[in-house]
C-alpha cells in the first residue's frame, strides 16, 4: 500500500503576508494527504519549479544539517499566489534537487520542442525507404501515417499522466510511472530492461554511426590525392566518444537545451538534404516500386514484419517524455502538460515534415535499389558520390556527427540520473562534483567498450528492438487504463486495450521475427573487429 505523508506547511512568512493569508480564497484549508509509492527511485511529488522551496530554511537552535538549495534561480512568487497553494498540496523531498533530470525545473515550452525533436527524429529514420521497398506506395505511407498517429496518442497520455491534480504526485521518469501503476516487481521484469536499452543502447549505435561518419567525412574534406594517415576505425570510434563525453559534463537536463537545439536543427538539416537531393538528381535507371514478393511465404511474413519494425523503431523517444516534462515547473491554474502538449505538437509537425518527404522522396528516387543496410546515408555517397558536389556530402556528414553527438546527451540522460540516484539514496546527499562527471565518464567509455567489442550488436537490433516497442505503443494505454480507469466500455477504454493488446502482439511478432532473422541468415560474429 503507498504510504500516506502528512503536509506540514515551513514556509517562514513576513507580517505584511500573514494578513494576505488570512484573506478569504487564499487556500487556509488544511491540505490533503499525498500517496507516495514507496521505491529506490526518486518518485516524491513537487509541483514548484523550486523543488526544496520548503526546505531552506536553516536549522533549529538545536543545531542540525542544513538542507541544500536547489539549483534553480532565487525567485519567489507572492505568498498568496498559485504556487503557494500548490506548494500547500505537497511535501517535498531534497533528492529532486539533487538529481540531473529534476535539479532545475526551469524548462519552457521552447526547450520542451527543442528535447523533443532532438530525441524524437535521428539515423533511424533514414531507413524508412527500405520499408516501402517491401509494403509498397499504397500499404507503406498506411503503415507510416497509422504508426505516427498511434505513436502521437502515446505521447499525449503520458503528458497528460506525468502529474496528478488530486495528489500533487509528479511522474518525472519512465520507470517511476510504470512502478506506480504496475508495482515494482512487474517494473523491473517488463520496463527497466526495455527503458535501459533505448538509453543506453541508443548511445552505442550513436558512436558507431558518429565515429564511422568522421572517418568517411575526413576522406572527403582530405580529398583522393591526401597523404595524411587516417585514423582506423576504433580510433574514430574514441575520437567521437571523447567529444560526447566532455559535453556530457553539462549538469543536468535543461543545462543542454541549446544541445539540444543544435541536434534537432543538424537532423532537419540531413534529413532534408538527403531528399532534396535524391529528389533533384532524379530518379535512378530500372527503378522498380513493386512490392518484393518471396518464394517461401514464411520469409514473405517475416520481411513485412521487418517493415513493420523499420517503421516502429522510427519513432523514438517516449522513454524521455516524462523526463523533458520533469524539467517544467507546475502551477495550480498552469500544470506542466499545458506548455509540454505544445512543445510536442511543434516538434511532432517538424518530425512529420521530415519523415514523409525522406520516405517518399527515397523510394520515389531508389525504389528497389535502395541499399537495405544504411539506407539514405548510404544511398547519397553509393548513387551520388561523383556528381553531387564534394561541399555538399561533406556537410550531411558533418550534421550527421553534430547530431549524434548532440543525441548522445539526451539519451545519456537517464542513464547518468539513474547512476546519482543510487548514491543519493544511499548516501542522502548530492554527488560531488568529482563523482558526477566520473559517473559519465565511465558511462561513456562504457559504451565505446561496447560499440568496439560486440560490432555486430546491429544484426540483433531487430530481437531486442522488438522488447522496446511496447515502450512506445503498448505501455502508455495499460498505464491510462490502470489509473485513469475509464467508464468500462467507454471510446477510452475499447481504445486503450485495443492499442495495448495490439502493441504487444506487435512487439512478440518483431521479437519471434528477429529470432528467424538470427538463425535463417546467421551473425557474423566479430568481436572487437568494427568495420
């Protein structure tokens, strides 16, 4: 059973603002209890953009710890305003303060668009055209407009779930959620691995995609006549990952909102590149568009499933939605799904009028011919690396490196939150300066130990990918379900099951699909051999 928490109100007030509290409609009432589920996680509710604003007052004469101040500006709003009464509904713990995703809540509903975009569009995408190779025009942009439209709908109730108005209680991580409408137990054996992989899984492909691209965008500026020694491959490899990881010492999530900036206009830039000039140079000699068919209807299943999958793993993102949303303050007359809601709506038309154009314009100029390993990117170097100009190729590679680079923060993110929380907790402290940026230090060569020594991690993208579809697609509806209740057999509740029901069912077809992938063809097993 969550534990209830008594309120008690600390916040010293001058005489001037005693008689504004007594005045009627000032909120006077005794406040409500807050339920907490108990949880090794932070999962305490704040509803003030200063999560220790109850708490910095000093100690008592009888000597004590102070409790550190949150890292936010020093702003107060009038006793008798909306966060007072809002501040009135809970009690605040110092780990918000403490941890990178909830340390400021300062965030707008400009940095909400510029995390959003930057975590919701990337390299995936570029793939899209070797999905329509295998649906076709007709079944293809279905596919793509049904899986954006269920995909914006999971967003939204995960908005509209981050934060209670009853309790005050704020869901400001994934987990944290899923734990307060399934339990713990049921956390740990469905979500955390799932979660963890779109982090930290998402960060080893970004250095394999961003140190294979500065190798290739060092033979282009260099030239076929330089006479330099190039870098092998895993040097670029620790090349990438060192830049990632000084950048990385940014404190917290909305310290890198310009990082984040800078990734979603890079993304925009290539993607819209890249169909520009497929589109311009025209469509290719013996372009097919009819759909491929297979002689065994077996593989003819599991190719479209893999089309499936191609246009799922496409729309990324959703294990960061609540923690964008974490960084925004909360109000009783404003709460924070209001100006989210918006910042996803902008970063969702842009996503759109990227995806489409590259989907369409890459099949349209390639069809069949579209290599199925890359995609765009290297379809842009294979078709047009002699008469598309040198300027040009070089600077979609040099988008394509700012943007991992970029990516790599914000799906570090979690990870880094993750790893404070566990000595916060144990040592209910902050993580020292030094122990932070060891923290990601370690995180991020961790994962260039990985991208090195398992390079052929990619093949078994489809397997694992398929356990994180449900991350996106299948969860957010459970989780509506569990505790908003809807009237049963209501619009919301046949809604719900029917994309929860079907988003599992697509995730343990992917799953069973990347399983026939691994034993039909095989891996090349390569340890510590990238290519």
């Amino acid at each position: 059973m969550p534990e209830v928490v008594e309120v008690e109100d600390h916040v010293t007030t001058s005489p001037g603002t005693r008689e504004l509290e007594q005045e009627p409609g000032l909120g006077t009432s005794t406040p409500p209890p807050v339920t907490a589920p108990p949880s090794q996680f932070d999962t305490r509710p704040s509803l003030s953009d200063r999560p220790l604003l109850l708490a910095v007052q000093k100690a008592g004469p009888n000597g004590g710890n102070k409790t550190p101040r949150a890292h936010t500006p020093n702003f107060f709003t009038p006793l008798g305003s909306p966060i007072r009464r809002a501040i009135q509904m809970t009690k605040l713990d110092a780990h918000d303060a403490w941890l990178p995703i909830t340390e400021s809540r300062n965030g707008n509903v400009y940095y909400a668009a510029f995390h959003t975009l930057c975590s919701g569009i990337g390299i995936q995408a570029l793939v899209l055209p070797v999905a329509l190779t295998i649906l076709g025009w007709t079944w293809g942009v279905i596919s793509l407009s049904i899986a954006f439209a269920w995909q914006l709908y999971t967003l939204w109730v995960l908005v509209k779930l981050h934060e209670s108005t009853v309790t005050g209680m704020r869901y400001s991580r994934y987990i944290h959620l899923f734990n307060a409408a399934f339990g713990e137990k049921m956390g740990k054996i469905f979500a955390l691995f799932p979660i963890m992989y779109l982090a930290g899984g998402t960060c080893v492909a970004l250095i394999i995609v961003g140190g294979s691209t500065s190798k290739l965008f060092f033979q282009i500026v260099c030239g076929e006549g330089c006479t330099a020694k190039p870098l092998t491959t895993v040097e670029w490899y620790l090349v990438f990952t060192s830049a990632a990881v000084v950048l990385s010492q940014l404190p917290n999530l909305n310290s890198i909102a310009g990082v984040s900036l800078v990734g979603a206009v890079t993304a925009v830039g290539y993607c819209t590149i890249m169909w520009v000039v497929a589109v311009t140079e025209g469509r290719l000699d013996g372009v097919s568009y009819n759909p491929k068919k297979e002689e065994n209807n077996m593989v003819w299943i599991f190719s479209v499933l893999n089309a499936f999958g191609i246009i799922a793993f496409a729309f990324r993102g959703h294990n960061l939605i609540l923690e964008i949303q974490g960084t925004m303050p909360s109000y009783e007359k404003k709460p924070s799904h209001i100006p989210m809601w918006r910042g996803v709506k902008v970063a969702y038309l842009i996503i759109a009028l990227c995806l489409y154009p590259l989907a369409i314009g890459g099949y349209w100029a390639y069809g069949h011919k579209i290599p199925p390993n890359g995609g765009m990117l290297t379809a842009i170097y294979q078709f047009h690396g002699r008469d598309t100009s040198q300027a040009i190729l070089g600077l979609t590679s040099l988008l394509v490196i700012v943007n991992a680079v970029s990516s790599f923060q914000i799906y570090g993110m979690p990870m880094f939150d993750d790893m404070e929380s566990k000595y916060t907790t144990r040592m209910h402290r902050p993580c020292p300066w030094w122990l932070r940026a060891l923290f990601r230090v370690m995180f991020g060569y961790g994962c260039f130990f990985v991208a090195v020594a398992i390079p052929f991690l990619g093949s078994l993208a489809g397997l694992i990918g398929g356990m994180a579809v449900p991350i996106t697609f299948a969860y957010p509806s459970f989780m509506w379900l569990k505790i908003k209740k809807p009237k049963r057999q209501s619009f919301m509740w046949y809604l719900n099951w029917g994309l929860g029901i079907s988003g599992t069912v697509m995730s343990v077809l992917l799953i069973a699909a990347g399983v026939y992938v691994v034993i039909d063809t095989g891996i090349e097993v390569s340890f510590f051999k990238p290519h």
